[in-house]
C-alpha cells in the first residue's frame, strides 16, 4: 500500500481561487461585489461597463473614497478588511462588505487591474494576473477606483463550463445593478454592455421614476406604497396592485437594510398578504425594504451574502404580511362603497316575482334554484322525482312567498343602477359616472364563504335517498383525514364497507349533486385545509356562470356582496369586480392622455 500524502497547507493562490468558488459563482456575482465596494466607499457615482456578459471584461469605477498606495496589496489579500476588526462589529456592521474575501478571490481567477486615488490626480495601480502581482505604479485619475476584470475564469475551465448562455449572464448582471439602482437612489448609475447603453440612472430620482426603466409603466402606475413600522422592524416600499399580478416571480426584490437578499420568510408573507387577492399561480410585484436592528439578523449566512437569519422570524413575518395588507386595503379601490342606494336603471312591474331567495336574515343565504332552472342547468336531476326529493330534503317546501328580500321602491333615484346581465354571466351596473361589471359565480362564492366561515357547525339537511360513494383505497385514507372537518360542515357520514361510504345528510347550502360533486373534488387532491373546504363549498353551492338571473336575484346579489368588507376577490383570488371610472373611459377612448 502506497503511504498517504502528506497533508500541506494550500498556497495563498490556492486558497483563493477555492474561495472564488463560493464569493464569485459568475461574472454578476464578481460585479455585485465591485458595486458593494463603491457604496461602502461613499460613492456618488458610479460607471460600469460590461462586455460579452461580463465574462471577458468588466469596469467599474467610482469616485468614492480611495485606497491608499500602500493598501492596494492589502485590498487583494484574503481576510483584509478595513471594515470590521472584531468579532462584535459582526453585529452592528452597515457596510456591505466585511469579509475581506471579494477582491481576492476575484483577482485570483483573472487578469485583474485595480488603481485607486485618496486625492484627485494621484494614484497608484496594480496589476494581477491569477492572483500574481505582474505590475505597479503610479497613475493620474481623479479621487476613486477603478477596477477592470478581463478574461474572469479563464485559469479556471471547470467554472467556465458552468457560465450559460451570453446573454443570460448578461441578463444577470443587468439585474443586479438594477438590484442597487434601486436601493441606492441617492447614486447616480450608469451601465453599459457591450457598448450599448442599458441605463443611466440620474441621482434623487424616485424609486418610481427608476422603475419606469425596467417595468411596464401600467404596473409602475399601479403599485402602492407601503408604510409600515411595529417595535423596531420597519418596512417600506411598493407593492403591486393585486389586478397587475403575473405569473412570474421575479419581481419580488427584498432589502434587509440596504441589502439585496432572497428569503424564503418574507417571500412567504408577501404570498400571504396577497392570498384570496391573486390566484395560486399568480406573483405580485414588490419592492420591500426592511429595517431591522443589525444585532437581530445575521449576515454572515453565506460567502456571498444573499441571504440573512432573522432572530426573530415570527415577528418578521407577521411585520411584513400586517404593513402589505394594511397598504392593499388603503388602496383597495372601492366599489359600491358608503350608503348608496342601489335599484334597477327603470321602474319595473315586479313580474319576476322571485323564483329564488336570497335570504340574509337567516344564514341559508343562498340562492335557491327554481324548479325549473335546475332541471335546465343540471341534467343530473332529470327525474321529477329526484326533484321533489330535493326540495323534501330542504327541511321546507319552496314557496316563492318566504322570499324575504323586498326591492328598493324608488328605482329612479337610486346613485346605483343596474343595467342588466351580459352572458348570463355579468351584471353590469352604474353608479354615477362609473360603470361596473361583476361576475355573479365569483360574487356568490365570495358571500357565501363568509357566511360558511362565520358559522363553524353548519346546519345539515338528511337525505332521503343517501348517497353511496364507491373510493379507491387512497381515497379513504383521505377522507378519513378530513372527516371530522366534513362533520362540520354539516356531512353525515359512515362507512359501510372498507371501499364504501354512505351520507346521510349534507350541509343545507348544497343540493345532493353539488356535495356529490364536492367530495368527488375534495378526495381528489390531499392536503386540503378548513379553509379550502369552506371555498370548495361555496363554488359549488355558488350560482354559476351562464344562470339566468331575474333583476330582482341580481340586486338582491349585489346588495348582499356590497355589505361584505372584503369582498373584491372570491376566495380563489378571482376578481368580483371591476369598475371605470369617467375618468379611465376617457383614458380608453383617447379622449383624455
Ligand atoms: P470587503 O469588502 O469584505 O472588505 P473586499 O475584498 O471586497 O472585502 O475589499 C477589500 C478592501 O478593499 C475593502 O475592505 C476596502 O477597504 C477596499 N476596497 C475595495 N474596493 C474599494 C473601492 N471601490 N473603494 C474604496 N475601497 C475599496
Ligand atoms: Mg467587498
């Protein structure tokens, strides 16, 4: 057997280039460095310039402070810093860098050029090739540094393999001075890339006016500020308008004191805040700034500093989900809101009479079908008999009569008018100047969730004839799970065989085939929660889409739904409503700019 080899301590260069690794993943993680260097130097300027994705050369120069001659060495040896000298600076450190790692780890995987200036015209260079001095001396610039990286990685082919495509790194450098561009509004930023001029960012601009570089200004126009402080956690920023959401997550940037950082913890409040407000597979855009005490988050998680460890994650959490929501509701733009009176556009003879109700009084709070409308809309329910059995089952009879909803009496002067339905599906209303569609299913849904919600134990209704669901095995399991919350809802459930469930009695708000339809959709996915139940239910025992409404259904609907305090997205996060103004019509047909 061979002898082992002997264990030596790796040369500096060695060191350093295993560092890069970590420090310096790709030509924007070498810039991202070089930009932190400059603001941590004070500077008000700042020009970069990147060619080919920054792999062959980039240049970044400042007018911050300087390094003195006689540090330039020390700025490229590893663990040499001039911000921090002991281990307690760790938590009160407000400069970006403290690792002393960037610059030479960098350096080590480059021809490396860095010259510097204390004072205008005086300064001193150096030059490195692979983390070897190859040249000094002096050189006349004005107060700053300069640093060019030529050729990044070309020592090191393992990590060349790795870079993608061109543009895709350019496209990652891009972000990332966009990253400071937007934290940093006090610096003026230019960026070039492969000569062609991508931004030039003027200082005191606003956070808004820097946006509109890169951002749509339709959603620019529509994001909220947001002002927020709780104990010592502050929150700031803009938030985008829930009707601006899209299916891309990368308009999330988050700032913890100034740094740009990914978290998982605030990623997870902003999705809470905008829950029942975007659809599951929707994103916001955002921009959060977080202050927080530098002693209660940690920075020094990673070489390359992207993330942070809160001390106190729950209050981190609960801070940035409060200051979101509470900016979203002030903005929430109001439909129907005060104590307007809502009526039909003309008088009407009330021939509709009222085939259905729609009760607030008591919790049924539903719209009953008629008859005949379900015969039409479910051909589930061909039989008369199945029919009467419905409505035997309603613990009542049916009597148009009980409709307890009376009309407004004067329909003229009403400051809310209602014009009609569109596709049997939309009703579209006035009020004053502004005009406002609603999808009736997703108005329904909304009501009928907060009264499910609001009452724990819902009221059941025995079936005559129960229903018998044959499941697979994996089915039962699950239905096992949530059978105590089905119970609550007001199912009767047993079962009668290992593959069997019979149910007796189902909650009052559905019909049999709509809880058929129910439990054929809850067993379908797992992990369901009360609160998914809750909004399985009221789809299904909501109105559809494509159902006849009579104008009294309709007002009574909108009238209901407008009592609600959240009521501008049904629990899925669909749009109830949506509503222009004088205003925007002119905007829409080019009467206005
Ligand atoms: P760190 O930023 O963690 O201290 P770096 O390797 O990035 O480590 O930089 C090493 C040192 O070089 C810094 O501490 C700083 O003193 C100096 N330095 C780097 N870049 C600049 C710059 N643009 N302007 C002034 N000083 C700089
Ligand atoms: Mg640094």
């Amino acid at each position: 057997m061979q002898p082992p080899a002997p264990i030596r301590l790796l040369s500096s260069d060695l060191q350093n280039q295993i560092a890069a690794g970590e420090v310096v993943e790709r030509p924007s993680s070498a810039l991202k460095e070089l930009i932190e260097n400059s603001l941590d130097a004070k500077a008000t300027r700042i020009s970069i310039q990147i060619n080919d994705g920054g792999q062959s050369f980039i240049r970044i120069c400042d007018n911050g402070h300087g390094i003195d001659e006689n540090q330039l060495e020390l700025a490229i040896t590893r663990h040499a810093t001039s911000k921090l000298s002991h281990i307690h600076d760790l938590q009160k450190i407000h400069s970006f860098g403290f690792r002393g790692e960037a610059l030479p780890s960098i350096a080590s995987v480059s021809r490396f050029r860095i010259q510097s200036a204390l004072v205008d015209g005086e300064g001193a260079y150096l030059e490195v090739e692979y983390g070897r001095i190859i040249g000094s001396g002096h050189v006349a610039m004005p107060q700053g540094t300069i640093i060019e990286i030529r050729d990044l990685f070309s020592n090191t082919p393992a990590r060349l393999k790795f870079l993608k495509q061109m543009t895709t790194e350019n496209r990652k450098c891009t972000d990332v001075v966009l990253r400071f561009a937007l934290s940093s509004l006090d610096v003026e930023l230019e960026f070039t890339s492969s000569g062609r001029d991508i931004f030039h960012f003027l200082p005191e601009q606003s956070l808004r006016q820097r946006l509109c570089a890169v951002w749509p200004p339709q959603i620019v126009q529509n994001l909220h500020k947001i002002q927020f402080s709780e104990n010592s956690t502050s929150i700031s920023g803009l938030a985008g308008d829930p009707s601006t959401a899209q299916s891309r997550s990368d308009k999330i940037l988050i700032y913890v004191n100034r740094r740009p950082v990914q978290d998982k913890i605030i990623l997870s409040a902003i999705k809470e805040a905008y829950r029942g407000r975007i659809l599951g597979n929707e994103f916001p855009q955002a921009i959060l700034f977080l202050e927080v005490p530098t002693d209660e988050v940690d920075i020094n998680v990673h070489p390359a500093k992207t993330e942070v460890r809160f001390q106190n994650e729950r209050d981190i959490f609960r801070n940035v989900r409060t200051g979101l929501i509470k900016s979203l509701e002030e903005n929430s733009k109001q439909i129907f809101s005060g104590t307007k009176t809502i009526g039909l556009s003309r008088p009407q003879t009330n021939t509709d009479s009222l085939p259905r109700d729609i009760t607030t009084n008591d919790f049924h709070y539903t719209i009953k079908p008629s008859i005949s409308s379900i015969v039409n809309s479910d051909q589930k329910f061909s039989s008369s008999k199945e029919i009467t059995e419905l409505y035997e089952t309603q613990g009542t009879s049916y009597e148009v009569s009980q409709a307890p909803h009376k009309l407004p009496d004067v329909q003229y002067e009403n400051d809310i008018k209602y014009l009609g339905q569109i596709a049997n599906t939309y009703l579209v209303l006035s009020d004053g100047d502004a005009i406002v569609i609603l999808d009736q299913h997703a108005v329904h849904e909304r009501l009928l969730y907060d009264v499910i919600r609001n009452n724990t134990s819902q009221t059941r209704q025995p079936l005559l004839t129960p229903l018998e669901l044959s499941l697979h095995s994996s089915q039962i399991t699950h239905i096992q799970d949530i059978w105590q919350d089905l119970k609550e809802l007001g199912f009767a459930l047993e079962l009668t065989s290992t593959l069997t469930v019979m149910v007796s009695a189902i909650p009052s708000l559905l019909t049999p085939s709509n809880a058929k339809s129910f439990l054929s959709d809850v067993l379908e996915d797992k992990n369901r929660n009360m609160a998914d139940l809750w909004s399985v239910m009221a789809c299904k025992a909501a109105i559809k889409a494509g159902m006849v409404l009579t104008p009294s259904e309709a007002l009574s609907l909108v009238d209901a739904w407008r009592q609600l305090p959240d009521r501008y997205h049904c629990p899925h996060g669909r749009p109830t409503a949506i509503q222009w103004n004088k205003r925007e019509l002119e905007k829409f047909f080019k009467r206005r700019t």
